[in-house]
C-alpha cells in the first residue's frame, strides 16, 4: 500500500527529529508535560487543519465508560510535509495515543506520539516521540 | 535515493525527502538547483547570485537544530552546540541566553519581568494571542520561512503566524522622526561585500526576544548580518542593543538550511481553537 511509504518515512523523519519539528502555539500556557496520558481507543474524527492538526478519540476505559478525546497534533503544514493527508487517519481506525494533558479540561491533550493499529496488528507510529516517555 | 541518514543537514533532507516522496500536491521543484552526480540538490554548490552579482538569499530556510538534545515542547533539552572560534553563541527558540556562560545581560527589571513570564507560563507571549513573535522567535522558529529577494526590497515571509517582513534595499535611511512602533521594526538593508546588513528599530515596546520572555523595549536596536556561505547554508548573526533592558548589547547566531525547490504551507494562527485550554 502507498500509504505506507508515507508512513514509514513519516516515523523516519519523527524518530530523527522529536518534537525540534513541531510547530509551537504556547504548549506551555495550555498542557501540563507532568501530565501524561495514553489512550488506546477509536478515531472519531481528524482534521488536518490550521493552525494544529486535531484528533479526536473515542475511547472506552476500564470502567466501561465513553470517554470523548481531542488531541491537538502537530501544525498542519508539518504533516503535509510528512505526506499527510485528510485521510491519513480515519473514523474507525484505532489508536493508541500518548499525550500532555491541558491544564485545565481532563479530556484534551497535546499528543506525543499516535500509534495506527491496523488489521495487520503493525503499528505504525506518528506524531511526536520523545526518548524514553515517561508514562 | 540518498540514504535518510546522512550525516549533514539532516532536518533538511527528511523534509525534502518526506515531502517528495510523498505525493505531487506538494512538488518539490529541483529547477535551478545545483545537482550532485546522484541526482540530489548539491548543498555545498557555490552561493547563487543574482543578475548584479549580489548573493542571492531567496529560498525556503529551515532553522538548524543547536542544541544536543534539539528541543521539546517547553525548553531547550541537552547542551548548547559549542560555536567554532569567532563564532557567536548560538540562539535558541526558547531562550537566547543558552549558549551564553551567564544568561543574558538582564538590566534588573528585565530579569524580574522574564522570571514573572517563565512562571506565568509564557500565557502573555504575542504567540498566544496569534500576534507576531518578533525577531528572534521567527528566526529561531521551526517551521520554515522564504526569503524573496529583489533590487530595492527583501521580503522574508514566515511560515509560522503568516508574518512578513520588509527590509528596504533602496538606499533610505532608518526614520528619523520616530513616525510610530511596529511590530516588525523598520528595517533598511545593505550590502558589505557578500554579506547582507540589516538595521532594525522603531519596535514597539513590548517585545519578546525568546518564548520564556526575555523583553526587548522601544530602545531596541537590532543589526542582522546574513552570509550565504554555500548554496545550502545561511548564516546570520544578530546583535540585540537594548539599553532599555539589558546592559549591553550582545550577539547570537542563527544558521538555516536550504529547503531545495520547497514551498510555505499556509499556517493560520487560529486563536480560539486554543484560548480555551488557558489555565485561568
């Protein structure tokens, strides 16, 4: 599949260059890095959008419970970069999602790192890596 | 293809790379660009000219990674790059005082006031509120900006916040007659052998030198030294003198790297998607 090439070369270039690639909007004034969350649930929606690309996650947690995820990603033109497009990621696919919470709503995050988990069980990582997350 | 891990101007070549590979709604366009015996853009080709034998500065740039660790969201990480002799500290995104031994020159209010910003989180920084980050956030950015040059004007264009700056290439001299602050600054060029020379001021008052706040004031004085020193590779010194914030002026270097026949990707500071996550 093509979109794997896209893939392969985004993790490339996300694991030689954490997070110095990323565009910044005041992370600090709106996540907590002392904040870590991982999620594995299912895509509801992404938009590949000004000024952050945004994924929301449905995930169901060991309560049973439905919880609504919105995970700001990268700047969008960071991901076109990378070969991203709109459908990159879809409704339906499942991720697992390492992020900083936001300080102040429990349910929004600045995502670290997005792992597709596709049919095939690979996973394919995206978004930030940082050595040795602290989770 | 070239091997994504090579040893030099790697940040660039996983940008070009990624985005050739990609797909064609963001062609890269080798036109022009020097080719090594592979194929690929040739980084160390001779510095482009223009028609009247000016370097040519136009392209898309890309801030090199100076500091060991590069850098995550909130702070520098790892040890500042040690510049080779002569050359001044290097400048960082969250803090230009990161290479210096000391920190920056803080007269005594600017110091209070950065340590006030760094503990309010930095909520008050221009970048919040989708207003120019000025000087010295755009050139230590890590999104790209293009550099287009003509006879009478430059105009670099920032990737990150849409900014845009004019520096005046006809001669004239900086304002006189103090006709208002900008964002900006006003800016007028020139050239000293093959090094462009760029004098800044009329700033507003209420600058931001790096994301943890270091200030800047309406004394602010900036001189930018840019060397094309190969077809790949920008270097640019920047002197800060602000007598209103620091005690004397003090030098940085900037180094980009050419992003070969790539383009700016319209990023829009949508500022409501994120006022609501401010920590009240």
């Amino acid at each position: 599949m093509k979109i794997k090439n896209y893939f392969f070369y985004a993790t490339l270039s996300i694991v030689l260059f954490p997070a110095t690639l990323f565009a910044h909007h005041n992370f600090q004034a709106e996540f907590d890095r002392d904040l870590p969350v991982v999620i594995t649930g299912t895509v509801v929606r992404f938009e590949l959008t000004n000024p952050h690309a945004r994924l929301y996650v449905q995930e169901i947690n060991d309560s049973g419970e439905t919880v609504n995820w919105n995970f700001e990603l990268t700047a969008a033109s960071n991901l076109l970069r990378r070969g991203w497009r709109r459908d990159s990621v879809n409704p339906g696919d499942t991720v697992t999602v390492n992020a900083d919470r936001a300080i102040n709503h429990p349910n929004i995050g600045n995502a670290r790192r997005v792992t597709l988990i596709n049919e095939e069980g690979e996973n394919t990582i995206f978004g930030q890596v940082r050595d040795q997350i602290q989770d | 293809m070239k091997p994504l891990f090579s040893r030099s101007l790697v940040v660039f070549i996983v940008f070009a790379f990624s985005a050739s590979i990609a797909n064609a709604q963001w062609p890269i366009r080798l036109d022009g660009v020097p080719l090594s015996a592979d194929g690929s853009p040739d980084l160390n080709a001779p510095t482009p000219r223009t028609s009247d034998g000016k370097p040519d500065l136009s392209g898309v740039w890309n801030m090199i990674r100076n500091t060991s660790g590069g850098g995550e969201q909130g702070r520098p990480v790892g040890e500042p790059f040690e510049p080779p002799p002569g050359v001044p500290p290097y400048a960082t995104f969250w803090d230009q005082g990161f290479g210096f031994e000391n920190g920056l020159p803080y007269l005594p209010w600017a110091r209070e006031k950065r340590e006030e910003r760094v503990a309010n989180k930095g909520i008050e920084n221009p970048d919040s509120y989708c207003l120019p980050l000025g000087h010295m956030q755009f050139h230590t950015h890590n999104q790209p900006r293009e550099i287009v040059q003509s006879p009478n004007q430059i105009v670099i264009i920032y990737e990150a916040s849409a900014g845009i700056r004019q520096i005046f290439m006809d001669g004239r001299p900086l304002p006189d007659n103090d006709p208002m602050e900008f964002w900006y600054g006003y800016a007028v060029g020139r050239w000293e052998g093959d090094t462009l020379v760029v004098e800044t001021t009329n700033f507003r008052g209420d600058g931001w030198v790096d994301f943890y706040g270091s200030p800047s004031t309406d004394q602010l004085k900036t001189t930018e030294r840019f060397t094309r020193v190969s077809y790949g590779k920008m270097e640019i010194d920047i002197t800060i003198d602000d007598p209103g914030a620091y005690t004397e002026p003090f030098t940085i270097r900037v180094e980009h790297s050419i992003m070969p026949g790539d383009n700016l990707v319209e990023w829009v500071c949508e500022n409501e998607q994120s006022t609501q996550y401010f920590n009240e």
